[in-house]
C-alpha cells in the first residue's frame, strides 16, 4: 500500500475546503427555502425531498449539503457508469437502481459533476418516466467545457470554464482522490 500523502500529488486546487463549506451553506439554504412553504415544492401528499445522490462521486457533496438543509430531506441512492468504450459515446449503464418509487415526490438529483451532460440526461429520462411530482438538479461543479448535452441545472456550486481534469471531495481517478477534502488538479507524473 503506497502511504504518500494524497496532498503531495495535487498540483493546484480549485476549489479550497473553506469554499467548498460556504457554496454548500449558501445552496443548503436556499434548497430548504425552494422546497418550503409556498416554494416549489409539488408533492401532493407533502412528503419531504428526496435527495438522490448519484454514486459514488456525489456522496461526500450529499453528506455534507443535506447537513446544510435544517429541513426535512429523504435520501436514495443510484449508480451509473458511462460504458467508456468509444463504440457508444455517451452511453450509460444502470449498476444501481432508486431503492423506492418516486412517482409522486419531488426528487433533487445531487451531482458532484455535471461534465458532458450524458449522465444527467439519462437520469433525468429514466426518473421523469417514473412520474415524479418534479425533478430539480443540483451540482457542486458544473463542468461547461465538455457539454454535449444541453442540462438546466437549479443550484450550482461552482461553474468550471477550463477543461481540467479534477480529483477530490468525491470525485476520483482510478478510484483514488476522493477522499481529498478539496478539489484540485493532479500533477501530471500521477497520471498514467
Ligand atoms: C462522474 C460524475 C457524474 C458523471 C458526469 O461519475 O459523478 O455522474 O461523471 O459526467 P458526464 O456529465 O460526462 O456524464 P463517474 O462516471 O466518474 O463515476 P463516479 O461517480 O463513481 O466517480
């Protein structure tokens, strides 16, 4: 087991711990006050928010975003992975399906990246035929280089211009990373 501290092998950071904590606040707040009395909320039945966190990259935002509500939220999981093999760009693979149906409830998609966007789009197929009351999108990055899918995005941590390759607070390369508390760029010697 390589013991390096991960820190040794960033060669910038983008997004800092502190800034991370205050955009998360920042959309905590504002999610709690959408989803609150006389806001968007479309739930016949008044069933709180049912946050879905989009595994794996997403679980540290969920983690600490969903802390950031002081109202009632409901959490499910999902996981995807695009095939990556160059014979079907864009194409996505369901790993892990929603544990409950969703027909009828409000559902806040909770990304840690949204890149090209084929990722989003199928979720947001795939849940819009389950007859949700609504389906609103939140993403700590919003990678703009790259899209190829045009996204409407509802709360957005950070909007990312250039098109870096970055690691941390979640998101990973070769499943290493995520466990950075920030977001930043690899040095180039750590990529194979
Ligand atoms: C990342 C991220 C998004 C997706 C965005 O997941 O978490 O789900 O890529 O990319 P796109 O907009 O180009 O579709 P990844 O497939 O790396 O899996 P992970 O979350 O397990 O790291």
């Amino acid at each position: 087991m390589n013991k390096e501290v991960l820190e040794n092998r960033i060669l910038k950071v983008l997004f800092s711990k502190e800034a991370i904590r205050v955009r998360t606040k920042d959309l905590g707040k504002r999610i709690s006050h959408d989803y609150g009395a006389g806001g968007l909320a479309l739930d016949l039945s008044a069933r709180p928010p049912l946050l879905v966190c989009v595994l794996h990259g997403a679980l540290v935002f969920l983690a600490d975003l969903s802390r950031q509500i002081p109202t009632e939220v409901e959490y499910d999981f999902i996981c995807v992975a695009s095939y990556g093999n160059g014979t079907s760009p864009g194409a996505v693979r369901l790993i892990k399906d929603l544990e409950r149906p969703i027909q009828g409830r409000d559902v806040l998609i909770v990304e840690d990246i949204i890149d090209t966007g084929y990722t989003i789009d199928y979720l947001k197929r795939s849940f819009l035929a389950r007859k949700p009351a609504s389906i609103r999108i939140c993403t700590l990055v919003d990678k703009v280089a790259r899209r190829e899918r045009p996204v409407d995005i509802d709360y957005t941590g950070f909007v990312l211009e250039q098109d870096e390759f970055i690691v941390g607070y979640g998101m990973d390369y070769g499943e290493l990373y995520r466990n950075l508390p920030y977001i930043g760029v690899l040095k180039p010697e750590f990529i194979r």
